[in-house]
C-alpha cells in the first residue's frame, strides 16, 4: 500500500495531481489509514499511468472516465477527437491560405481582399451556398431531389486550399450573400420541376462519364427515330428528353430549336459566374462542375442543329 505522495513518485507526477483523479473518481483508492489519509495498491499506478497516458492525447478528463469504465468507448473517443483535430488543422490551412493570399497580392488589392476574408469563416460556412441554391427551386418541390440538388450544386471546400481557392471562395460567398433571389430555371414556362432535374441529373452523369467530343469529332448519323444526330450523344439525348419530358411534349427537330431559345433566354449572368467561380475553387482534379456540363451540353444542342440543318 502505497501513500499519495508515493504512488505520485512512482508514477513521475505530483501529488496534486493524483489528488485531482481521486476526487473525480478517476483513481479509486485502496483504503485509508486510521488518520485518514488514502491508500493506494499497485492497480492504482497502472491505472495513473493510462490515465497519463491518455492526457497526453489531449482528451478532457469526462472522456478518459469513459475510456477507463468501458472497454470498447476508446475507438468512439479516439475517432472523434481525430475530426475535431482535423478540423482545427483545416482552419489552420485556411488561415495560412488566407495570410499568404494578403501576401501575394498588390498594395492596391489588399483593401478588397481584406474585405472579402472578413465575410467569411475559416474553414468556411457552405450554408449562404446552400440556401442559394433553395432559392432556385421552385415552391412545392420534393425534399429528396432538393437535396441532392443542393448537394451537387454546392462545391465542398477543400481541407488544404490554395490562396486562389480561399480568394475564389471568398468571391463566390459574396456574390451568393449579395444577390437577389435568383430565377426559377424556366420560370414562366409550364413544366414539371421535379421531373426536369431528375432527368438533367441523369443528364449530366452521362455527360461526366463521356470524353469531350467536337462536331467535327463525330460524324453525324441517323438514329433510329429518323432524327439526324449530332455530337451530343447519350448524354445530348438524355438532356433534350429532360426538357421535353417536363414540358410535355416530343423530342423533334422543332423542339430541339425551340429549346435552344429557351435555354439562351434562361442564361443568367449571375449563375455563370457561380459556376465560374465553384469551377476555380473545385479544381481541375475533381472534374467539371455540374455548370461546365450544362454549358456543354448547350454547345452540343447547338452543335446538333448545325449538324442537322
């Protein structure tokens, strides 16, 4: 049996310090002298040096109790205070971004870019992108498709940026917190929301999964409805069908003129420069946004019509 300044030599730390485990009811005692005072065994020192060993992991004392009262909480303890380590890292990253974007520029810049850090947190906030992105849909639409909508609207920051990324973002949460409401894609028109961007959706997956083709690239050949085809292929197809689909009527020839109308009287100025800027914060690696598909299926709608004229 050992006293508490003994067990504290045993164990290299000082006796406050085994005084603040035993009151918190970390380090049971063995038992007490007639005097009162505590009484450890050999169990108490092992247990102290995991106690120890665990502080140094920086975990708050309530998670060590956790960890010593069941055998199976250290995974759940460890796997969290890893997200939040990750994310002190990922603002930590932003920071410096953010620092070595004021040191990069200008003298005549930093006044503007000052202002635009100052609008946003690190790492920073996508909520003013999401609730754009609401904005845009129409009333009524299904829950589960504005989510995922949203979800593939909204480009995710990434956890070590690059002064261009910080800056990009920093404009794009501007512009999103600025701007009016923005317009309901084919407000005006009598569709069916829901199915138009559930087929676009479709869409823009074949229009990832194609490599980049020209009109020149493709020759122009006859499908099977008669109706001479462009280079826009599968995901070309799918796109019109969207759009002819959530109209209610067929995919002809007529139609294909009449959407490309719609589509360049839609444009919005400000949702190109969304797009834009979601394209510099994404990067090259992580493939186009879903705006570059759109973009480029528009030129492959045109590129039809050329081929079918």
């Amino acid at each position: 049996m050992w006293s508490i300044g003994e067990l504290a030599e045993r164990a290299g730390t000082t006796v406050k310090t085994v005084r603040f485990y035993s009151d918190r009811g970390l380090l049971p005692e063995a038992g007490r002298t007639g005097g009162g005072h505590r009484r450890y065994g050999p169990p108490a020192l092992e247990r102290l040096l995991l106690i120890r060993s665990l502080r140094t992991l920086d975990l708050p004392v309530t998670d060590v109790g956790r960890v010593l009262d069941r055998d199976d909480a250290l995974e759940d303890v460890v796997a969290r205070r890893l997200r939040e380590v990750g994310g002190r890292l990922t603002a930590l990253r932003w920071h410096e971004a953010s620092l070595r974007l004021l040191q990069d520029c200008a003298p005549a810049e930093r006044a503007e870019r000052l202002r635009l850090l100052g609008g946003m947190s690190a790492p920073p906030d996508t909520t003013p992108l999401a609730r754009f992105w609401r904005r845009t849909l129409p009333v009524r639409f299904p829950a589960r498709l504005a989510a995922s909508v949203v979800e593939a609207a909204v480009p995710q920051p990434p956890d070590d940026p690059t002064p261009a990324q910080v800056l990009a973002f920093a404009r794009l949460h501007e512009l999103v917190a600025a701007a009016s409401p923005p317009p309901v894609h084919l407000a005006g028109v009598d569709h069916r929301p829901a199915a138009l961007y559930a087929g676009l959706a479709e869409a823009y997956e074949l229009a990832a999964a194609e490599p980049k083709a020209t009109a020149s690239a493709r020759a122009v050949t006859a499908s099977a409805e008669g109706r001479p085809r462009g280079p826009g292929g599968q995901a070309l197809d799918r796109f019109v069908a969207a759009y002819a689909d959530a109209l209610g009527v067929p995919d002809t020839p007529a139609f294909r003129r009449r959407l490309a109308g719609l589509l360049v009287a839609g444009a919005d100025p400000l949702i190109g420069r969304y797009w834009q800027l979601a394209g510099e914060l994404r990067g090259t690696a992580d493939g186009p946004t879903l705006g570059a598909v759109h973009g480029r299926l528009c030129l492959d709608l045109k590129s039809d019509l050329r081929g079918a004229s």
